[in-house]
C-alpha cells in the first residue's frame, strides 16, 4: 500500500487509528499492539500476499535467534549470532542479489544458468537491516525482556517499513510501553497530520512533476545515444537536475509522511534528512542524507571493522568499505557498486585534504575581509559538492554504466535545443494563466520555458533556504488548518495515478 493513495488516506489510516486508540482507551493494551501489528500487515501485503509469508518468517526465526543467544555463553553464544546474520545476509541475496551475480557468472565463465526473476520484497534492505541490529543487540544481552508483540511490531511498523527510516530498538519498543502514549494526544494528533500533509505534496506535487522529465529523459538517453534525436546538452542538464531534484523530494517527502504517522500515534520516528543539500562537501552530505543508514553503517559495520583507530591506511579502508557495502545495499547493479566507490573516494578525499581545508580557513580568519573570502569559499565548496551529488545521482539512476556515460557525454556536445516533448513535462496551466493576469502574452513554448525555470528555481529554493518539516513549528491556529485543509485536497485531487517512491525498489 502506498502512502500516496485513496485507500490509504481515506480508509486504512482512519481506521488504524481508531482501532488502535479505541483498544487502548480500554484498557486493552495487548490488543492495540496486536492491532497495529496485524494493520502494517494488511499495509505490507495490500498488493502482494506473498510478501506477508517472507516478513513473517523472517520476524519469527529471527526473533528465536535472538532468544537462543540468552541460554549460551562465549563460543556458541557467537555462534547463533553468525547463523542469524549470514540468514539475514542469506534472505536478502537470495531475493535481491541472486540474478545479478548469476547473471555475471554467466558472463564471466560463459555459462547458463538460468535465473530466477524473483521478484523483490518491499522493504526487504530496510527491515533486514532493523534485525541485524536487534540480534547483535542482543548478542549484547540489550533485549532480554522484550516480548514477541513488541519484537513483530518494530519491524513491521507500517510508517517505517518499507522506506525506512532504519529504527533502533531502543528508539521504538520503549515508546510502545509508554503508557502516557496509549491515549490519542491532539496536539501530536494535528503536528502529525500536518507533517504528512506537506511530506506528501512533496510527493505528489514536486517529486512526480520532476519525475516525467526523468523517465523523458532517461528513455530518450536510452533509444539515442548519438545523432539528432538524442539529448542535447541543455536537455542532459535539465534531466540531470530533475533527477537531483526527484530523488530528494520523493525520499524526503516519504520520511515527513513516516515522522508524521507516527506523531499520530504518539511515536517518534527519527529524522532521516538535514537539508543534504545545504552541505559543503561529501562528508558533510552524508551526516544529512539518509542518516539513519550511516549511523547503522558507522554502528555495525565502520566501528567494528576499527573505525579510524587503527591508522589513516586502516581508515580509508574502512571507510569504502562501509561505502561499497552502502552502494550494493542500495541495488543488485554495477551502477550501485561504482556509485558506492565513488562517493567512497569522495569521503577519503575529505578526510586526506581536512587539514588543508582548515588552514584555509585559519587563513581566511586573519583576513581582513574575512566575511566576504569565506562566503566565497563556502559558495566554491557548496558547488563543487552540488555538481558532484549531480553526476553520481545520474549513475544512481542509469540501468548500466554506459548509459550513465552516454548522458555525461552529452553535456558537452554544445547542442543547446530543448525538445518540446521534455517541455511538456513542466506543463502547469495555472502558470498561464497567471502570467495572463498580469497581461503577459506569451507563446506556449515561452510559457512551458518558464515554467520549468520557476519549478527549478522553487526547488533549489526550498532546498537552500526552508527548514526541514522536522524543524518546523507546527502552529495550531486557523491560518495553519486553512493552509493543511487546502494543501491536502490539493494532493488528493491530483491523485490521478499512484506513483511508487523510489526507495521502495531498495
């Protein structure tokens, strides 16, 4: 079930709710638990049924796991825990990484196996790594009262399931036992609803209306690689940033819709976004983007691998490590893989040239025009980390590495046209008619032009100068109902098709 839909909106939320504060209100704890559990259920398996058996096995051996390690010490303690993580590791290859390395077996030794097609849980990179953590947590002796209610609806909270974010025990099953939770709270009630409300016009509103001149773009890339028809440099530039912007507003979207659902439900579900774009440089990018994957990476895999303690070699090691693990957790690809290297290397360039970057900025601090040198170094570092993030978002998105090439070529083809039919992608008719308002007469190209250089520059905008929804102050006024009220007929209204968020395919 999408957030994004009729059903969802209409009925299963509604009805989730009033269950869950119905049971509670009395008295019966257990079975709201049991409520929300069974309603991500019905969530999770809406299109697919087969789903619920993979996520309900997958719930049930590893919790059995995590019970076992409590009656072994030292060797065999260790033991289980190796058995639970390479059958987390195990279930995930097989859904999701089988037909890519059979498929390059099959290259490499020229073979011909054949391949499965199976097709990919939702979700399955998201609660997979939810239970990793809970077994070596447990491993740690971390979880030893935790029942299996509570177990089953960590992991398949319906906010968070199927796009994370990526939720530590310790951050969910303490607020299920909280009873000042158990009764409906309308100040998170409201606060809640509004975050959804605007999480999902990113969604429906910008992330979707960027998304038609992707999928434009990326098919025209697709069917033409040289000659008239394919894209010219303005057309590359343009899906490039389209496909920069799409991804930020449908996977930040998505997490305000998930903070939202659960400030519905008196659940605090961690921020997952700090304005990535604002960062000055690919380190800094990643304690914004996603954060909730780097701190399980940094937490279960960097850490333990030695972190930064075992020298600056050790370190860069490390360090892709943890970023090529990040590149094949996002998708069975060689695209995913390079992207993973590449924004690996740029954390490594980081950390080799920091002492350099804080000279510079010793220096710029003597200066006496100290002001005007460091925004000129910060607008330097913001542009250089904005058209890295833009070339590596083009591989994240390729189906191959020659087609991530074949886009980059053409950047510098010094073709300047712009088809009609990427155009129309940025068709919004109420822009004529605002320009008409104001007696401006202008051919339709002209208006499609315009267009798309207003929804471009609206949405650097929001990504440079706007809070995130997370920081917002959320006012209970009539102002605020008014806005939220229109904003979310808005929404349903234009909700012609339902659109999958992209973090759903990881």
């Amino acid at each position: 079930m999408q957030f994004n839909s009729y059903i969802f909106i209409l009925c299963f939320l509604p009805l989730t709710l009033l269950v869950y504060f119905g049971l509670n209100h009395f008295k019966l704890e257990r079975g709201a638990k049991v409520s929300l559990f069974f309603a991500s259920l019905w969530f999770y398996g809406y299109f697919n049924q087969f789903y619920l058996l993979i996520i309900c096995a997958s719930i049930v051996v590893n919790y059995a796991i995590s019970r076992l390690m409590y009656l072994y010490e030292n060797k065999v303690k260790k033991s289980i825990l190796t058995i639970g993580v390479l059958f987390n590791v195990g279930l995930i290859f097989y859904f999701k990484y089988y037909d890519f390395f059979i498929s390059n077996v099959n290259s490499v030794f020229n073979t011909d196996f054949v391949l499965k097609n199976l097709t990919l849980p939702l979700g399955i990179s998201f609660f997979t790594f939810q239970q990793i953590s809970f077994m070596v947590d447990s491993f740690k002796g971390e979880t030893k009262d935790y029942s299996f209610i509570e177990y089953a609806l960590f992991v398949s909270f319906f906010p968070q399931l199927v796009a994370g974010p990526i939720v530590l025990h310790s951050e969910l099953i303490p607020q299920f036992r909280d009873e000042k939770k158990w009764k409906i709270n309308f100040d998170n009630l409201s606060r809640g609803i509004m975050m959804f409300t605007r999480g999902l016009a990113k969604k429906i509103l910008i992330a979707d209306l960027f998304g038609t001149a992707v999928d434009w773009g990326f098919a025209q890339a697709a069917l033409y690689s040289s000659g008239e028809n394919a894209l010219s440099t303005w057309e590359a530039v343009i899906v490039m940033l389209s496909y920069t912007f799409q991804i930020y507003f449908d996977f930040s979207g998505y997490s305000d819709m998930a903070i939202g659902l659960g400030a519905m439900f008196n659940l605090k579900i961690p921020v997952n976004f700090n304005s990535p774009y604002k960062a000055l440089s690919v380190a800094d990018f990643w304690k914004r983007w996603h954060m909730t994957l780097t701190g399980f990476l940094t937490a279960y895999v960097y850490i333990p691998l030695g972190g930064n303690r075992k020298g600056k070699l050790r370190t860069y090691i490390n360090t892709m490590i943890v970023f090529i693990v990040s590149g094949i957790w996002h998708g069975a690809n060689w695209t995913f893989i390079l992207w993973g290297i590449i924004h690996g290397l740029g954390q490594c360039f980081n950390k080799l040239f920091r002492g350099v970057h804080l000279k510079i900025v010793e220096m710029i601090d003597k200066s006496f025009i100290k002001v005007p040198l460091m925004a000129v170094l910060r607008a330097f570092e913001w542009a250089v980390t904005f058209a890295f993030l833009n070339v590596t978002w083009l591989l994240f998105r390729a189906d191959s590495i020659l087609l991530w090439k074949q886009i980059l070529a053409r950047l510098f083809v010094r073709y300047y046209f712009i088809k009609d039919e990427l155009l129309e992608c940025f068709r919004i008719p109420k822009i004529r008619y605002l320009l008409s308002a104001f007696g401006l007469e202008m051919s339709d190209n002209a208006v499609l032009m315009m267009s798309m250089y207003i929804v471009m520059g609206l949405a650097l905008v929001l990504c440079l100068f706007f809070k995130n929804n997370s920081e917002t102050v959320y006012k209970k006024n009539v102002t605020s109902l008014v806005v939220t009220a229109v904003l979310l007929m808005i929404c349903i209204v234009s909700l012609g098709k339902v659109s999958t968020f992209l973090y759903f395919n990881f």
